[in-house]
C-alpha cells in the first residue's frame, strides 16, 4: 500500500511542476512583435506620423518621420493604419507566423486633396449690372500678377532702369579693360570709314530721330 501511495504522490508533483509550463508555452508563441514601413503607394515616400492601432486592443504606435513602426501584438490581431490625409488600411495578422517577429511594408493611398479658393459674390440686375460691369475693380489673383510682374513690357522696362550690382559692374570694367588693351600700343579705328555705321546712321535719319523736338513734347 505504502509503494501505491508513493507512486500516485509522485505522479501528482510531476503534474503539478509540469501544469504551468504546459499552460505558459501556447501564449508565448502566441506573441508576435510586429516591425514595418508605412509608405506612399504611388511614390514610395514615407509616411510619418501613421497611427498603427491593434484593433479592439488599448494598443498601438506611430510611425517615426521615417514611416518606421514597431509593437507587440498577438497573432490573429488585425492592425489599423491610419493617417491625416490618407485612407485608412487594415492589416489581419495570420495565425499560422512561424516565429515571434514579423516584418511589413504597408502602402498608403492618399486621399484628401486640396482645392483652390473660390470666391462667390452676388450677381446685381439691370442698372446695378451696368454700373459693376464698367466701373467695378476687381484684384488680380495671383497668377494675373503674375503674368503682369512676368510681361515683356515690364521686363524692359526692369533692364533699362535696374541699376547694376557689384557683379555686373565689375564684369563691366574688366570687360572694359579688356576692350582698350586690345587697341594698345595702335590706333584704335575710326567709325567714320565702317560701312554698317553709316547703314544705320542714314536708317536713324530717315526715322527722324535726329529731329529737334519741342518742348511740349
């Protein structure tokens, strides 16, 4: 009786250290760390600040200016990416991971975009109508500044009376320079005997811009 009761005391310690490690092995190959990349489906970019979240879990993460992330979670867990400015994405964590670590890349399609400002005014009727129409004024946007800042005229008008600069004024004297040394030691040519000098003096002519004006003009 005595080699019964030793055997079944024996085999009830035995259960019992065994119990808790049997109990303890299923959660921690249930336990998954979970690391990634959060980018740009079109371009590849990285996406900061996405709120990686473990769905129906008070757990989550963002993702670093990088678009990297990393949690722990459980397998079979399903993640919610979401981020201003892009649809939300849902990622289900398959049961069957060999190991504890897992690595993704989730893409994230944008989708907000951004309109222009539209500025709406009443329409006036009959004389109200006339009156806007001639005397209105209304402001340029700023594409019709624009285009008036970008004109010919006012290109012109900036290369005639823009004083030069330091860089330009020395491009000149050395430019200058460079001009007289070329004629030293000889004499430099006269106009008077170059052909396309007198072209242009008798074109100038014929224009009248040797006309003494008045001075009303």
């Amino acid at each position: 009786m005595r080699s019964h009761y030793r055997l079944f005391a024996a085999t009830l310690l035995v259960c019992l250290f065994t119990l808790p490690a049997k109990a303890q092995k299923p959660f921690w190959d249930n336990v998954i760390q979970i690391s990634g990349v959060t980018m740009t489906a079109d371009s590849l970019r990285a996406v900061p600040d996405v709120t990686v979240e473990v769905k129906n879990k008070d757990r989550g993460a963002y993702s670093s200016k990088y678009g990297v992330f990393s949690l722990v979670c459980s397998k079979g867990d399903t993640l919610k990416f979401s981020a201003v400015g892009f649809r939300s994405k849902e990622y289900a964590i398959p049961r069957d991971i060999d190991g504890q670590y897992f690595n993704m890349v989730q893409l994230m399609v944008q989708d907000t975009f951004y309109l222009a400002e539209t500025i709406i005014r009443p329409l006036p009727y009959g004389d109200e109508f006339d009156y806007a129409f001639k005397y209105w004024e209304i402001p340029d946007d700023k594409y019709a500044v624009a285009q008036k800042n970008t004109s010919k005229r006012a290109m012109a008008y900036l290369r005639q009376f823009t004083p030069k600069d330091g860089r330009e004024n020395q491009a000149y004297y050395q430019a200058e320079q460079a001009r007289q040394g070329y004629y030293y030691g000889q004499q430099r040519p006269i106009g008077i005997f170059n052909p396309f000098k007198w072209g242009e003096f008798f074109n100038a002519w014929k224009r009248g811009d040797f006309k003494r004006k008045n001075d009303d003009d």
